[in-house]
C-alpha cells in the first residue's frame, strides 16, 4: 500500500498567461505558492481473487473489471497511459473541495502519477512529474488548463514559473522565491481564502478564455501584458517589501484584468462577496483559479483581521501556510 501526499495552490499573480495559446506568442509568467492543504491517494494492488480489477473511491465509488469501464476520466486515462495491467484500488481525499481554483485537479493528476510509478519501480523527477502531467490534463483529457497547476503541485514551494516556446515547443523554468520564517509568516498570515460555496469545472469556465486568447485583441494582448509585469513585481515585492503591502494592489489589478479578460470568472455573486470583504476590511481580493466560483483570496491586514474575520463568520475561512515539498510518497 502506498500513499502520495500532493498539496493545492494559490496563484499570487500572473494567472491566465500561462496557456500555451498564449506565451506562444509572448513569453509569460506567473507566481504561485503551494499550501498545507493537500489531496492524499491511497493505493494498494488487488490479487486476481477478487471480482473486480479496479475499485475507486472519491465522491463515487466505482468497481470495474476493464479500465475502459472507469468513469473517472483521470484515472482511466493515466492507468492507459502508463500501461499498467495489474488491479487497483484507489482512495481519495481532499483537505478542501474539488473544483474550487486551488490547483485540486492537477494534484490528484500528480499524486496518481507519483504512485503508479513508484508501483512500477519507475523513478520520476518533478520535472518529469509536471510534464507528464500536463500531457494528460491537456492532450488526453482534452482540458482548458494552464500549465502551472501541475508545475506547482509537483515542485513545491512559492515559485516564478516562466513559460516560452523553444524549437516550437512549450517550454518552463521554475525560480525558487525563498523567504526567511518571519516574512513567510508575515505574508501567509495576510491572506484569508473565503469559500464560495460553489464548485465548478475550471476547464469549463476557462474555455472562454482560451477562445479570448487565440482570437485576442489589443486590448486582451494589453492586459495579459500587464498580468506578466505584475508577476514579476510580485517578485519584487516579496523579496524586497516591508510588509509586502503592495500585494493588496496586486490582488486588486488582478480581479480587474481577469473580469475583462472573461466575464464568466467574476460573476456577480463573486463580486458582490468581494464588496463585502473590502468593506469588512480587506485591503484587496482575487479569485483563484479560474474563478465562477470556488474560493477567493483576500489580502487582510493584522488591524483589520477581527473585524474581517467576524463579517464572515457565516462563511467558512481559511487560513494557510506555504509548504516546500510539493508531491511526494508519504507511506511505503
């Protein structure tokens, strides 16, 4: 039996450039950081006497004896594709809840590839974890996704992710931003995840995004431009700030540009929660992922945390700390 431990994400800036659709024609970037919030698998080999090859357990429960019986589309398609004949039994559990802007898809894709090559005694760098990743989120779960969800659920840590094609190819480079424990603390401490209550297929909502970015506009191409510089001002801002208030501008920049950018993200229920969390005292809001729903993330001072935090009392609230490992094996 073995058990693989893949932690969500919060995109901090540069969201919705990293779509191949896009830096293919402009080299992007994007800031994230991975959370003590994780989606654990557990997965044990089944002997022959049993009358089903394949039980899986998430919100479903499914029993199956060929692997093109399988519902769930990851699971039958990374089993295909990494060509294991043996039964399974499969169990997922999410700290928080699916479909919801925190990168949750992309790591049970990364913690089910982690546990059926270590199955297999294959080893895989993350490097190697991320990009099979994206090969079957993007090419054969035909998804709307970005890249740096299973770049982040892979590596780890807060990270500038940049993006470009090389030889026609899509291309990544992920930059380390190493923080000592008091401004970790100081930053992880300013940001609250509000919970919608909604869920939602980000592939869904992002493919009117993807649709904007291949016929894009000026005014599109202007305002992922920008996305870009925000991200390497984030940059700026953790490693050089004080108190790294210019981030309550970052998030702010952001929830503008992606509500123009796809309408469908901020919805007015979304908006009217942001409204509502500014008045209560936050100093900036985004919306995670690629928002209809899901969580958003406000950036909270100390002074006005009570405050804040007692508005939405009647919501459920998150706090987060960054975590440095990305996915691993947690039980042999």
């Amino acid at each position: 039996m073995l058990i693989s431990r893949t932690p969500y994400r919060i995109s901090l800036a540069g969201g919705g450039t990293d779509f191949p659709e896009w830096f293919k024609h402009h080299p992007s970037a994007v800031v994230s950081g991975t959370i003590d919030k994780y989606s654990f698998i557990t997965c044990r080999t089944l002997d022959k006497f049993f009358d089903h090859n394949y039980r899986i357990v998430y919100s479903l429960i499914e029993n199956a004896t060929d692997i093109e019986d399988v519902k769930h589309p990851a699971v039958r398609e990374i089993v295909k594709f990494l060509n294991y004949k043996n039964g399974l039994e499969i169990h997922h559990d999410g700290d928080l809840p699916a479909r919801t802007g925190l990168g949750s898809s992309s790591a049970f894709t990364v913690g089910l590839i982690q546990l059926l090559m270590k199955i297999q005694n294959r080893d895989i760098s993350k490097d190697e974890l991320a990009k099979l990743a994206i090969k079957i989120e993007r090419e054969l779960l035909h998804e709307n996704v970005g890249l740096q969800d299973q770049i982040a659920c892979s590596y780890g840590g807060i990270n500038i992710i940049s993006f470009e094609y090389i030889n026609d190819s899509p291309s990544y480079n992920v930059s380390p931003i190493t923080l000592a424990k008091e401004r970790q603390d100081l930053l992880q401490n300013q940001i609250k995840l509000i919970y919608t209550g909604k869920q939602r297929f980000s592939s869904q909502v992002s493919e009117k995004l993807v649709s904007n970015l291949v016929n894009k506009s000026g005014r599109i191409e202007k305002i992922q431009l920008r996305n870009i510089e925000m991200a390497y001002e984030t940059v700026r801002i953790l490693e050089q700030s004080k108190d790294f208030a210019e981030m309550a501008e970052i998030f702010e920049e952001s929830w503008i540009n992606k509500k123009q950018i796809n309408p469908e993200s901020i919805t007015n229920e979304l908006q009217e929660i942001k409204d509502f969390g500014i008045k209560s005292g936050g100093s900036g809001a985004k919306v995670l992922g690629a928002g209809g729903g899901g969580f958003l993330a406000f950036w909270v001072t100390e002074n006005n945390r009570e405050k804040f935090l007692n508005a939405f009392k009647e919501y459920v609230t998150v706090d987060i700390k960054f975590e440095n490992e990305g996915s691993k094996i947690i039980y042999e």
